[in-house]
C-alpha cells in the first residue's frame, strides 16, 4: 500500500465568454463599482450562456486537466463532481460529464458541500487512491451561480460568477496530498441557503441565493483559522512551511484574514476573487489551475487550500506540489 498515495498531476480550468463588470451592475441594481470593490474585492465575473450548463464548463475544464496530465479520457477510472448547481435533479452532473467525454463504466458521483466542495471532492478521491481501487481520478467544480441569483437584490447578485476547474488525481509512490480536513455544523443553515425545493411538478419555496453576509463573515474568518491550524498540526509543520495560500475566493477581507493568520504576505496568496468572483465550489480549482500554468507553484513547495461554504461546510486539503 505504500505507492497508494495520489499527486495532482494536471489541471485545466473554463470560464464563459460573457463578462459582466461592476459598471454594468450599476446599471442593473442600485450600486456602485466603488462599493462592491471596496468590500469584497471583486471588478467583475463571467456568466454562463443561456446554453451553457455546469456539465458543459466542467466539460471544458476536464479537457485541459486530462491534457495537462498526458492521458485519455479512457484512463479515468473514477470521477467526482462538486457542485450546487447541477444541470438537473438527477442525473447526477458527473454522469452527464461523463457521457460528454465519451466514456463509460467508471463510478462517477456528485458531491454537494457548496463551496467547499471542491475540498470535499478532492479529500474523497483521495481516500479511494489510497483505497488502492483508484489510479486516475477527475475531480471537478463546476457551477451557474448566475441561475440562481436574485439580480434585484444587490446585495448578493454582486458577489458570484460562472466557471468550472478540474484536476486529474494520480496514484503516486510520492505523497502529493498530505492531508484533508473536513467538517460541517448543520445548525448554521439558515445564514446562507438557497431554499426552494421541486414538488408536483411546481417550484414550493424560493430557489433563489439567500445569505447573511455579516454572520457569515465572522464564521468563515473563525472557523478556516481552526482548520488551518488543524492541517499544520497533524503535519507537523509550522506556519513559515506553507508556501502558497490557494483560498476559496469569497470576498477579499476573508482572504486577506486568514492570510494574516498564517502570516504570509498577500504575495503568497492566490487571488482571482477580482475577476471572477464567488464561483463557489470552482473558486479553488480555478485559482489552482491559474498558478499553476503560470509557474508560481513550484514542484516540493507546500500548498494550502481551503475554503467554507453553506451549510455550514468547511475543509482544508494541504499537498506538496
């Protein structure tokens, strides 16, 4: 069992054509590019096409992950999607993403942890390499935010965006994932929710983005202070061994927080938040992707993600690249 460790070992990302600025929202809602950049960091975000579905980004972004690692689509033997977005109640988007890449007998399953999802993902396909079931596992977040958003409330529809990213997990002889943490607390529900549910064929609740954005802060700036401390102690290693930060990107002031909890100057954070905004459990892979093409994460270097979502969710995964 000892070879039954997984390593990245290629990443891909997609974002839609369609870009909407600050200065289109404030032709659309009562507020300002100044506001929106000055809380949470954001100049803009992409917006899927009214035919483009949470498969069809994933689909582009698993095109460029299973390049980047150098194997077919055939070589997948499992595939993990994190969303809270699907293309439909069922079937799950994994499958569908699966049937677009041509493809077929291998598990594919969705996970829904919101915005964490990603970690969530990435930690279960995980544990199936080690399992020693698994040699190549596509793990992707994919999400529409944008149908889901009340574009009359300001104080939400400003904050989220479009996109998928995806990585390709490899069975390796060499650790890439040191460790995954996860956690949950249900109680918190009603503070960040999308409550509307399908019955008799018509829509009951309202299935649009709700949040607390106070409430959430201060738990998001709490809790992925716990789980990074959580991370480093079960490596044994010490706040100065992390050498890049690749947070879920929600707002810059919970970015920058935890980043100051660490003690790592905003040079060795990942920030995409101000172009692509909130995309959920795509934030994660999206930035990854990024730094990784461009070369500032270098092989041996430590790398932490992390990231808390609805639900209450939260996780950490950290890796050596």
């Amino acid at each position: 069992m000892s070879g039954n460790r997984s390593r990245i070992a290629g990443t891909g990302s997609y974002l839609p054509a369609r870009v909407l600025t600050n200065h289109e929202l404030e032709r659309m809602v009562d507020t300002t590019d100044e506001w929106i950049y000055t809380r949470t960091g954001i100049r803009q975000r992409h917006v899927a096409a009214e035919d483009e579905s949470a498969s069809d980004l994933a689909l582009h972004a698993s095109r460029k992950a299973l390049e980047a690692a150098g194997i077919a689509a055939a070589d997948i033997d499992l595939i993990v999607v994190a969303t809270a977005t699907p293309d439909m109640v069922f079937p799950s988007t994994a499958c569908l993403l699966q049937s677009k890449l041509g493809v077929r007998g291998c598990p594919a399953f969705d996970v829904h942890a919101v915005c964490s999802g990603f970690i969530y993902g990435l930690a279960t396909a995980d544990q199936f390499v080690r399992s020693g079931q698994h040699r190549h596992v596509l793990v992707v977040g994919t999400e529409v935010y944008s149908r889901i958003l009340d574009w009359n409330d300001r104080t939400t529809c400003v904050l989220f965006g479009d996109g998928a990213g995806a990585v390709v997990l490899r069975r390796s002889d060499t650790p890439g994932i040191l460790s995954s943490h996860l956690h949950a607390d249900g109680s918190h529900a009603g503070m960040l929710s999308v409550p509307g549910t399908v019955c008799g064929g018509k829509v009951s609740g309202r299935p649009l983005l709700q949040m607390d954005g106070g409430g959430v802060f201060k738990f998001a700036v709490k809790v992925l202070d716990d789980i990074v401390g959580e991370a480093l102690a079960a490596n044994r290693l010490q706040k100065a061994d992390i050498d890049w930060l690749v947070p879920h990107q929600a707002n810059i002031r919970i970015i920058r927080a935890t980043a100051k909890k660490l003690g790592l100057g905003m040079e060795k954070v990942v920030v995409t938040v101000d172009r692509h905004a909130n995309t959920s459990a795509a934030s994660i892979p999206l930035a990854l992707d990024e730094a990784a093409r461009d070369g500032r994460i270098r092989p041996g270097q430590h790398v932490l993600l992390e990231a808390v979502g609805g639900g209450f969710t939260w996780g950490a995964v950290l890796m050596r690249w």
